[in-house]
C-alpha cells in the first residue's frame, strides 16, 4: 500500500468509533425531537378540536336564547 495512503487512514481510522458516535447521536437527537413535536401537534390538535366544539355550543346556545327573546 501507498506509504501516504497508510499514513492517511492511521489518521483517519482511530477517530471514526468518534465520529459513527457523533452521526448517531445527531440522528438520534433528531428522532427524539420529531416525536416530540409529533406528540405536541396532536395534543394541539385536539386542544383546538375540543375549542371548536365549545365555541360551537356557545354560538347554538346564544341563538337559542336570541329566538326565544323574539
């Protein structure tokens, strides 16, 4: 093998357990950080569904209480 070649991944080669480490803990990092925000969404979602519902109550009900003033 090339001398410069062997010089090259002696370098390289050590430090990779180090970089594998760092991608894996990147891509881990991000799939936490989607899952929470996945879980946040749905929470939200069904926050504004139960709020569309009450405003849809409360509308009804004041029309309710409009027609039977009249």
């Amino acid at each position: 093998m090339n001398p410069i070649l062997e010089q090259i991944y002696a370098t390289i080669l050590p430090s990779a357990p180090f970089v594998i480490a760092a991608y894996a803990l990147v891509w881990l990092a991000l799939l936490v950080y989607v899952v929470f925000v996945t879980v946040r969404l749905k929470r939200t979602e069904a926050q504004v569904t139960a709020l569309e519902e009450a405003l849809a109550h409360r509308q009804a009900d004041e029309t309710a209480s409009v027609l039977k003033k009249d």
